[in-house]
C-alpha cells in the first residue's frame, strides 16, 4: 500500500474505532448508571403511532412517573411518558416485546424519556455490547497499525 493511502486508511479507522469505543463507553456507562441508581418501574409496550417506525427494534414504552416530590405550590401529579429503551439494537424485536406486553424499566428522574429495559432483556444486549466493541477495538488496532507502518 501506498505511504499516502496507507496514512489516510490509517487515520479514518483510528477515528472510527476511537469514536465507537467512546460511544460504547458513555452508552454502557449511562445504562449502567440507569440500572443501579435509576427508579424501576413497569411499562407497557404500545403499538407504534407512525407506520414507518413499527419495524424500529426498541419497542415504544409507555411507563408512568413517580410523582414529584416537593413541587411548589401545585399539585403532584404523577405523568405519562412515551419513550424507547437505550441499548436495544437487535434487527429483530423479541417476543416478550410485543405490543401489550409489560416490561420491568429503568428511568432516570431528572430525564424521564430516558429508560433502559431491566431484568431478562439486558441479557440479550450483552452479545451486542461485546460485537460493538470489538469492532472498534478491531478498527483502533488496524488504524495504528497503518499508522505505524507510515511512520516507520
């Protein structure tokens, strides 16, 4: 391979592989994060509103929260929010997924549209979690390695 193709093939997959191991690191650690500090609660999985989206994986969850605690001078009223899991990117949606079904969620208080699935389903995304970083891992040690033999 050419010095200058080599240093451009080289540059793109080290950005590449960086960018996907920073974005496996903030979803892994924001799931996490979710899972062990987050309310639990349980959802109700409803039917797709835009035909387009029925064949999104991450199925659209309905789930109530807890009321506000402390809310000046108003009543605390509990809300309902629609919102889809992080984490879930199989191509296909599982069968304990399917419109009507409930699930045991995760949601942050401070942002209740973010939500991660908890309990029999975060066992599904580990095979996921594990291709995704070694893709990256995979590309980041291409890229230096090109790189390497650039500068050599």
């Amino acid at each position: 391979m050419e010095t200058p193709t080599a240093a451009v093939a080289g540059g793109v997959l080290v950005l590449f592989g960086g960018a996907l191991l920073f974005w496996c690191a903030a979803e892994l650690r924001l799931r996490h994060r979710l899972r062990r500090h987050g309310v639990p609660v349980t959802a109700l999985v409803v039917p797709d509103p835009v035909p387009s989206q029925v064949l999104d994986p991450a199925p659209l969850l309905s789930y109530a929260t807890l009321p506000a605690v402390g809310a000046p001078d108003g009543p605390v009223e509990s809300a309902a929010v629609l919102a889809r899991p992080r984490g879930r990117t199989p191509l296909r949606r599982p069968p304990q997924l399917l419109p009507g079904s409930s699930v045991r969620v995760c949601y942050d208080p401070t942002r209740p549209a973010q939500v991660v699935l908890t309990g029999t389903a975060t066992a599904a995304s580990l095979p996921l979690d594990a291709f995704w970083i070694v893709l990256g891992t995979s590309s980041l040690a291409g890229g230096l390695s090109l790189l390497a033999t650039v500068l050599r």
